[in-house]
C-alpha cells in the first residue's frame, strides 16, 4: 500500500507559476512509476507527466517546456514545476503511482487555478 497527499495548489495569474508536491508514504520501495495527471471540468482525466525509478522523464506536448517533474528520493516526494502557466492549465492535479505489482495509487488531487 502506498499513500499519497498532494499539495501545493491555488490561484495563479496566467503566466504566473506553481510549484506541487507529492508525499509518497507506506512501501515506498515498491514504486516504480509516480506521475501527474490532471481533470478539468467536463473533461477525462489526462496524463501530464511521469517519471521512473530508473530516472527518465517523459510529458505529454502540451506541457513541455512549461512543466518539469522532479523527485526527492530522501523526501518520498515528487515535484511538478508548472511555469507559463495558462487557463486551459485549470484543471485538479493528482499524483499517482504504479508499484512493481502493477498496481497504482492516486492522490486526493489538488486544485490549480489560472485566471487570464
């Protein structure tokens, strides 16, 4: 079992930045991906980004160069770095991990708000 809690959300001015965090506690040595999705209102949930126990890091188009995915293996904790931001950024932020098993775990998200 693995749980996570995000935080970090808020509102920011178009443009502006944020940075969220994601707490990883339980079997920790266990995960193998963490990852950040988002959803906007009315839409499905959507891939942001990921990154691997190996280190690599892969985004989605509409968020490269904007966004950047860090982890602090000390800490448990992944980052999301959000730059540029825009409106169509709005959306609730979740953390989510795939352990060796095959099984994933997400956050209870955290709101972002970017108003133009």
């Amino acid at each position: 079992q693995v749980q996570l809690v995000e935080s970090g959300g808020g509102l920011v001015q178009a443009g502006g930045s944020l940075r969220l965090s994601c707490a990883a506690s339980g079997s920790i040595s266990s995960i193998n991906v963490m990852g950040w999705y988002r959803q906007a209102p009315g839409k499905q949930r959507e891939l942001v980004g990921v990154t691997t126990s190996g280190g690599s890091t892969n985004y989605v188009d509409f968020v490269k160069g904007r966004f950047t995915i860090s982890r602090d293996r000390a800490k448990n904790t992944v980052y999301l770095q959000m730059n540029s931001l825009k409106p169509e950024d709005t959306a609730v932020y979740y953390c989510s991990v795939i352990v060796l098993t095959g099984a994933s775990y997400w956050g209870q998200g955290t709101q972002v708000t970017v108003s133009s």
